[in-house]
C-alpha cells in the first residue's frame, strides 16, 4: 500500500495482483473506478471497474490503465478534469503520473 497527498486530497493505492492496484480517496473513503462510457467516478465499494494496471514507463512516469477496458487510461487534461477513457490512448500526456514516495 503506497499513499500520497496533494492538497487536500490524500490518495492510497493498494496493491490488488502483480501489477495491478486500486486507487482509493482516504478521506472519501471511496474508490476510482471506470465506467463502460469511459468516465471516472467514485464508488463506495471495489469493483472489477476499479482495478487498474499499474506501469512504470520508460520515461519514469506512472500509467494507469483499466484491467476490465484494456485500452482505456486514467487521464487528466490540463484543467485538472479528468479526460473520458475511450478518448486515450499510449503516448498521451494526459494519462502520465509522477510517482510519489508515501507520506503520512
């Protein structure tokens, strides 16, 4: 299990298989999932929908892409809003995360 905070928000991933994590809100106490349209929602409970593979890229960020919609990323645009899923791809910078040490 490896945490992180930015701002307010405080985010644990949680190793589920090899190479593969759920991404849980501490304070929400809910779950990112992706739904089958492609957005990110929260649930209150693990789903297949929550459980992504994790990778360390040759560029030494992080992507996260869906285990149940294999070609579908976690992304956010500039904006911070988070980018549908059916609308990414490799090579995007949008789906790419910095790894962060966990803090407590």
């Amino acid at each position: 299990t490896q945490g992180f905070k930015v701002g307010d928000l405080k985010l644990q991933l949680q190793a589920e298989e090899r190479g593969v994590v759920s991404i849980k809100g501490v304070c929400a106490n809910r779950y990112l999932a992706m739904k089958e349209d492609g957005r990110l929602l929260a649930s209150k409970y693990v789903t297949e929908e929550c459980f992504f593979f994790e990778r360390l890229e040759s560029n030494n960020y992080n992507t996260y892409r869906s285990r149940k919609y294999s070609s579908w990323y976690v992304a956010l645009k500039r904006t911070g809003q988070y980018k549908l899923g059916s609308k990414t791809g490799p090579g995007q910078k949008a789906i790419l995360f910095l790894p962060m040490s966990a803090k407590s």
